[in-house]
C-alpha cells in the first residue's frame, strides 16, 4: 500500500527546499512522491511560450537563458558530488535545448503543451538525483507512460490504473517513487497537462488509481483556511472537512486545491490531507468522508464569471422552455455553475466564455439575452441543514453593502453562492469574514 504525498511549486522551489524534502518522504512508509515544477517554473515557461506564438525570438530567447540559469544556479547549491553535478549540468542542458529549438522552428499548440511538461520532468528528476547523491534509493516514474486524459478532458482512470501498477510492478523491492505532478498525455498520446495546478489532480487521481490509503498535498499552508489569505489579513485553518464541502472549496476558488482534485479521492474514499511542509507539525486539514460540524466553515471566490439572463415571454406558464436553454449550453460542452429563475426570465453563469459568441447566436433565437462579464461568485461553505433557520440571513446580512447580481440557496446543504461583480470581491470577503468569522 503506496501513500500518495504531493509537494506543491514553493515545496521544491529553491535547493534548499528539495533538501528538506528528505525530511518528510525518507523513511519507511512506501510511499509515491507527486512534484510539481519549481515555483516560477510553470509561468516563466508560460511566457516563453507567448514570445514563441508572437514568433518574438529575442524575448523568447532572453526568456529561456534567464530560467536556464535560475536552474545552474540553484544545482550548485543542491550537489556537491561530482558525478550529480555533471548528470544534472546535462540535464538542464538537454531539456533547455528542447526548448530552444522551437527558437528556430515552428510552434504550435502542442508543442507549447510539450514545453510546459519541462518544469515537472526536471524538478522530478533533481530530487531523484539527490537522493542518489545522499544514497537513498528512489525510482522515477514517467507520468507520461501512464498518466492519460480522454477526449473530453477527463482522466481515464482504467487506463491510468493498469499501467500505473505496470510501472510500479517493475520494481518490486522498492518503497519510494518519484512522478511528475501536471502532466499527462491526451486521447491521441500527445503531451498534454492536467491545467494550471494540476499536481494536486495528479495526486489523487494516482490516489485512486492505487487504490492508496491517503493522498497528503503538502504546501506552503497549514491546510485549508476559512477564507483567501491572500484577500484578508486575519484567516485561520479548519481542521475536518466533508469530501462535498472541500470539493465545493476547491471548484469555487480555493487556490490551495485544483478545482477538480477531490474528485477521484471522493469516489474511492480516499482522505486527502493537506500539509504545510513549512510547518509539517500543524495538523493541517484532513478532508475525508466525515460527518463535519454544522455551521458555516468557509469562503472561496471565483474570477472571470460571465452571467447570461435570458428573457422569454414564452416561458411564462410553459414547459421545455428551460430544456432548450440548457441544450444550448450542452451543444457548446460549457458547464454551467449558478442558475436562478423567475417567471419570464433565467439568469445563468459560465465561467469558460471560449464558446460565447456562438452560445449568444442560438440562444437570441429563442429570448432576449443579456450579459454580464468580469462577475465573481462568492461560494459560502459548510453543513447548512435545509430546516435550521438563519445561515442565508447570517450571509445577506454580512454583505449587505454589496450589490448581489444572483443569489443561489438550496441546491446542497452546503453552498450558498452569490454572484457579484468582480471589482467587489476584495469588499466582499472582508465583509463576509467580519460579518460570518468575527475578523475585523
Ligand atoms: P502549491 O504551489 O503548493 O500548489 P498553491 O499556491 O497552489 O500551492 O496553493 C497554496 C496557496 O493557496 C496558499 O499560499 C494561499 O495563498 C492560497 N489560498 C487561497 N485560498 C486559500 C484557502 N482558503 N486556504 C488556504 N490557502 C489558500
Ligand atoms: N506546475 C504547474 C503549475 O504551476 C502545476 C502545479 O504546480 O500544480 O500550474
Ligand atoms: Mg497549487
């Protein structure tokens, strides 16, 4: 039974912090080890890729020295044996002449898809070589020989079981595998990645698929917190949450989780504790398949919302009208995450605007449409049972200085959403955290 602990950009983001590493995964719990690329990594390689679709090669070649030697810098501190040094000098040179390459040649979407898997596979391998260097044995597994997403995006956990075990079955003696967190290959095997934070995806969708005991994401927090530290100065960590509240968390903004991360370690029943490797004392937050306390545990926002009120008069007193709206939205494969009706009209919300124009077209044959862009929904979480009164005034009357575009109560005992505008989230959460935590 192999636990599952991932280590998160700031985790594995300077020698030092790879060092310290050894701390947490050496010892005699089998475990797998997820990483993501060093912090920075992922968004210089980002920009790289932007320079090299603006065909901008001075840039992109500035770009791509200056992380290169970020990466010189910080193996001089992490090896002091000879050999390390030269196997990881090599390795950054091959993986940055990959990079270079597209310098001379033609970029496309998949190779910025191949250029931003260079962070996982090198961060991966410098831990794997410095637990040679410290002679400790550890084995490399390649994320891309298992890890797979099918057409629609979605992990394909049969696939992924299979040849996960392939893998770890060749080595039979061993009780410390290293991956990569975020990347993956796609439907036809082309590399591909798991989106922005992804690792933590990674983490429990190998959960699941080894069956695992616990999943941990170690990061540079002492577990999930009541509300944004990064938008209040005053948070504090919670330490149980439901697998529904945590999912709720996550998918409504939490940065700490990827949105989808609970997911897979839900439907296996797999706890997933979140660790601060700062701190690895802190209890941290263990989100498993438990019956939370009742009350209001925290907030989470959501950016880059765009609300759709759709007005018919043939709605009034009629049926399926709601059923067109919704095939709408289902041709263009956009999720819709809030919903509130009246009787001649609906108001929605999407967060992926990528098919808009063509979902406005259809949408203006059957109603008047109008939209709202730069909206941000406020997602109130914790056990809010359907007959105990005053959990939707506590929130109405902590925000009642902000205009609410939507409200949605009573979809799950544990979500009340709001929709806001954008420009008010900082406002809104610190009101929220005033009028529902007692923070000044
Ligand atoms: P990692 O690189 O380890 O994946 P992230 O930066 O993705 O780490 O996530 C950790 C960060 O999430 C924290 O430093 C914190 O600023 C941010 N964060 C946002 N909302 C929350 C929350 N509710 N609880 C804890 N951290 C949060
Ligand atoms: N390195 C990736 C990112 O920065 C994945 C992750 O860190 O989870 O988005
Ligand atoms: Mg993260």
């Amino acid at each position: 039974m192999l636990l599952v602990l991932k280590f998160g950009g700031t985790s594995v983001g300077s020698a030092q912090r790879i060092k310290d590493l050894v701390k947490l995964t050496v010892n005699e719990i089998p475990k797998i080890v997820v990483l993501s690329a060093m912090s920075g990594t992922t968004n210089a390689l980002v920009e790289i890729c932007d320079s090299l679709y603006n065909r901008n090669i001075i840039d992109a070649t500035r770009q791509i020295n200056n992380l290169k030697q970020n990466y010189f810098s910080e193996i001089k501190l992490l090896y002091t044996n000879k050999q390390c040094i030269e196997k990881a000098n090599n390795l950054i040179e091959n993986h940055f002449a990959y990079i270079t390459a597209f310098t001379l040649d033609m970029f496309t979407a998949n190779e910025e898809k191949a250029i931003l898997a260079q962070g996982e596979l090198l961060s991966t391998a410098l831990f794997h070589y410095y637990l040679e260097e410290i002679k400790v044995d550890s084995v490399l597994l390649p994320a891309l020989n298992f890890m797979r997403i099918d057409e629609d995006d979605e992990p394909n956990l049969p696939y992924i079981e299979k040849y996960i075990a392939e893998e770890i079955n060749k080595h039979p003696n061993s009780n410390l595998f290293i991956t990569q967190g975020y990347i993956c290959r796609n439907a036809f095997g082309e590399i591909d990645n798991l989106k922005r934070g992804g690792s933590d995806y990674t983490a429990s969708i190998i959960g699941a698929a080894i069956r695992s005991p616990e999943v941990q994401i170690w990061t540079d927090i002492d577990g999930m917190h009541n509300n944004d530290p990064r938008m209040v100065s005053k948070t504090h960590p919670i330490d149980e949450l439901s697998f529904d509240e945590a999912a709720e968390l996550a998918y409504f903004g939490a940065k700490i989780l990827h949105p989808t991360c609970i997911l897979p370690a839900k439907k296996r029943n797999i706890p997933v504790r979140l660790k601060n490797t700062l701190h690895p004392e802190a209890k941290g937050t263990l989100i498993a398949n438990i019956n939370t306390k009742e009350g209001i545990k925290a907030v989470a926002a959501k950016d880059g919302i765009t609300a759709i009120n759709i007005k018919s008069d043939r709605m009034l007193l009629a049926h399926g009208f709601l059923r067109a709206v919704f095939e709408i939205f289902e041709r263009y494969k956009t999720p819709i995450d809030m919903i509130t009706t009246s009787e001649v009209a609906v108001s929605l919300t999407i967060d992926n605007s990528k098919n808009l124009k063509e979902i406005l077209v259809d949408l203006k044959e059957i109603s008047q449409v109008e939209i709202d862009e730069n909206q941000t929904i406020i997602c109130i979480v914790g056990q809010l049972p359907k007959d105990k009164p005053g959990y939707a005034n506590k929130v109405l009357e902590a925000l009642k200085d902000i205009p609410l575009r939507m409200v949605s109560y009573g979809g799950s005992a544990n979500n009340i959403s709001v929709l806001i505008n954008g420009n008010l989230k900082k406002d809104a959460l610190q009101a929220l955290n005033k009028g529902l935590f007692n923070y000044n």
